[in-house]
C-alpha cells in the first residue's frame, strides 16, 4: 500500500523535479508534409531503418529519436520476440548492473516474471545484471505522488546508485511515472519504456515526457526525461480489453488530423483492421504514428511550439478527465471528446469546413469512441472553463488551443481564437448533457 506523503516530501519532491514551461508565443501552425500514399511515412528528417540482420531473426522496424548531445534513441517495432531477442534489443541499453522493473498489479500477472527473467539473462552479453521489481496499483486514479514515491522508496531501500536502470511495463500511466520517478531519483538515472496499451506504444512512451496528476490538474507535476530505448512487442496487445485499445487509437487519429493527410486516409480504410487487430496494420499503423512523434520531438524537445500540436483536443479532454474525476474516463477518450470539441470549434470560426469536421466525426465514431459527453456527465461550463484555465499551454494568463485550420493535416496552435466560439462549443455540448 502506498505510503502517505508529508508536506515537506511533497515540497522536497517537487523542487526536485526538473520543472519546464512553454514558450508563451501566441501561435504556431504546421501545415502536413505531403507523402507518398503507400503505407510508409516519407518525412525527411525521421531515421526509419530495418533490422540489421545479426540482432534477430523475428523482422522488426527501428524508428530512430534524433536528439542533441549523443542521446538518440531507438524505438524498436516487432512481434512475438522470443526471450533471447528481447533480451538482446533492451540489454544493450542497459549500463550498470541494477535495474528496477516496475509494472502494475494488472500487468504483473501477465507480463512480469518473462520480462525480469529475460533481463536478468545474462547469456546474450555475458553481463550480470540484478533485476528487482515494483508493483503499483493500476489506474489513472492512481498516477499520483504517493503511488510514484513506492518506486522512489523501492529503489532507496535497495540502494541503488546513478548507474541503475528503471524500465518501465506497462500502459502510459505506468510509463509517465517510471519515466519522472528516474528523473529525479538522485537527479536523475537512466530507464527504458516497454509499453503494453496502444496508447504507450504510439505517444507516451516516446518523447520523454514524464509525470502525475495533481488534484487541480492531469499531468502538472513532471519532467522532460528521455527513455534509453522503447521496446515494442505488439503480442502484448492480444491481451489489451477492447476499450483500451480504442481508447488509444484516438491519439493514432490524431496524427492523420495535425500533419499526416495520408494516414488519416489510410486509417479511414482500415479502421476495421485496426479494431480486429490485424498483425500487419496494427505494426503499421504503431510504426507511422512512431514516426511522426519522433519527428516533432526531433525539431521541438521541450515544446516550445510545434510538439504543441501533438496535445490536439487534450485540453478539452483533461478538463473531462478530471472534473469526471480521474478513472472515469480512459484517456484517449476523453481526448477523443475533445477532438471533436477542438473540430467543432474550428468549423464555428470557419477555418475548416462542415466536410471535414463530418469526417472527423465519423472516424471517431467508427472506432467506437465518444463524440459527446454522456447523460451523467457531471461536466458542466463553469467546470470546463476552471479546469482549462490550469491547463500546461496557458501562457501569461492566456489559454491557447490547438485547432484545425484549412485542409486535412493542418492545424494552429494559438491563444488568438474567437472566444465566442469556444464558449458557444462548451455550452453546445453541456446542453446535450442536460437536453
């Protein structure tokens, strides 16, 4: 059970904490890059390379995160590794010989005991390696301080040094607080994402962003720390509920919406595939979403504006993840919602037209996500308007969106939109729940 922290570790861990902010510029646009239709990403600046053929025999794809200062890393996209494969990928991003593996009480049954034998298999690298592990609690209810200071007080009681490795197994909230808890452990040690949802696999695993919730908002106490490695087996999705993988295609969408034209396309030809779990368009579309993340990190780390883009319809949707309290809602549904608030706002200030947000509408809606809050939603203007105004993008006292403008695969991020419109979208919305 978690231990309860006292104002002073609340206070010692949040000075801690490697705390940034975003450039208050008052917009930023992106304009999609136009690709060939042919199921592969063209943007230049990604590295995309194959397996090279001594790792493994299982095909893979390497999506490579270009960053400053030698700290590139590799994003590795397969299928049914074998122990030895695996353990030969995320072995040789590992550098001292102490790791923490830390996973959840749902994903500890399933994936635990394969993961920390294959790490501690020293016969691939004839280097000895001590695997320890953590079980937290699952739930975004619980990506608070006292649940992430267990990993803290885990890896104190076994005194581990700066030369250890957290590696993280599990969904995005299991991700974002391994992620921030080896960003502050001695100021900071290396880790390693495993992600086993959609949603870890095609945003919060790779980026570096790292964090928890606090009461008064999702995701406001954190740190930019980048992973050493992103280890991807798809197998591990056969055991994902249905809902969790529909909420995490609402961030697979996203990309299609703010600058990838073609894969939006694709997606509304093989939305079905998707749901079904297709082998092959499921690795696709995980490596195309990859892809795209990793080339806006590459040209904006610490978001300062275009990595801005990538928060489509998030600041609707925390304000419902959090004013339906946390838990009630998966995150990329309350993302999905929001989407379709950020399209319908953009089409009230006519800067896409009624075709487009339609489509928007119906691709939502052919994954089976939510377009509209339910008739119990406890949501209502004055709760929107609270929450928003806590939201990360909020610069000098100004909330800033990111909205769609023009053809598919462009959008704006900027606080110089029509109020008007805003509110008549939220009150638009808070009257389907009164209706």
């Amino acid at each position: 059970m978690a231990s309860v922290l006292s104002p002073t570790r609340w206070l010692h861990l949040a000075t801690t904490a490697l705390l940034l902010t975003t450039n208050p510029a008052a917009s930023f646009s992106t304009t999609s890059t136009p690709q060939n239709n042919n199921n592969r990403c063209s943007t230049t600046s990604l590295s995309v390379a194959s397996t090279p053929p001594q790792q493994t025999s299982t095909p893979y794809d390497t999506v490579k995160v270009d960053l400053s200062s030698g700290r590139d890393y590799p994003i590795y996209i397969g299928s049914d590794f074998t122990d030895t494969e695996a353990a030969t990928l995320i072995r040789q991003h590992i550098h001292g010989k102490r790791v923490l593996l830390i996973t959840n009480d749902r994903i500890a049954p399933l994936y635990l005991e394969r993961y920390q034998q294959l790490l501690s298999d020293n016969s691939v690298d004839d280097k000895e390696l001590v695997v320890d592990t953590v079980v937290l609690p699952d739930g975004e209810e619980n990506k608070t301080y006292d649940v992430m200071a267990m990993v803290l007080d885990k890896a104190l009681g076994l005194g581990l040094d700066r030369k250890s490795t957290f590696v993280a197994l599990g969904g995005g909230v299991i991700g974002d607080m391994v992620g921030f808890a080896s960003a502050v452990y001695q100021r900071g040690v290396n880790f390693v994402q495993i992600p086993t949802t959609v949603m870890a696999m095609v945003d919060s695993s790779v980026g570096g962003k790292t964090g928890v919730n606090h009461p008064l908002g999702k995701n406001m106490i954190g740190a930019f720390h980048q992973p050493q490695c992103v280890f991807i087996d798809t197998s591990t999705l056969n055991t994902l509920p249905d809902r969790e993988l529909k909420s995490g295609i609402s961030e697979v969408v996203k990309y299609g919406l703010i600058r990838d034209a073609p894969f939006f396309e694709w997606q509304e030809e093989n939305m079905t595939k998707l749901l079904e779990r297709d082998p092959e368009a499921t690795r696709y579309a995980i490596r195309r979403s990859c892809e795209n993340k990793a080339d806006v990190v590459q040209a904006d780390e610490l978001e300062a504006g275009v990595r801005a883009t990538l928060n489509l319809g998030h600041t609707f949707g925390h304000a419902i993840e959090n004013g339906s309290g946390y838990g009630t809602w998966l995150h990329g549904e309350g993302v999905s919602i929001g989407t379709a608030m950020a399209a319908t706002m953009s089409e009230k200030m006519g800067w896409i037209d009624e075709g487009l947000k339609q489509r928007i509408y119906d691709i939502l809606e052919s994954a089976d996500l939510p377009v509209k809050l339910p008739r119990d939603s406890p949501m209502k203007v004055e709760t929107f308007n609270k929450l928003m105004s806590l939201d990360k993008k909020v610069a000098d006292g100004q909330l800033r969106l990111i909205l769609l403008q023009g053809e598919l695969g462009n959008c704006k991020f900027t606080g110089e939109f029509d109020t008007g419109a805003l509110q008549e979208t939220i009150e638009e919305f808070v009257k389907e729940i009164e209706a």
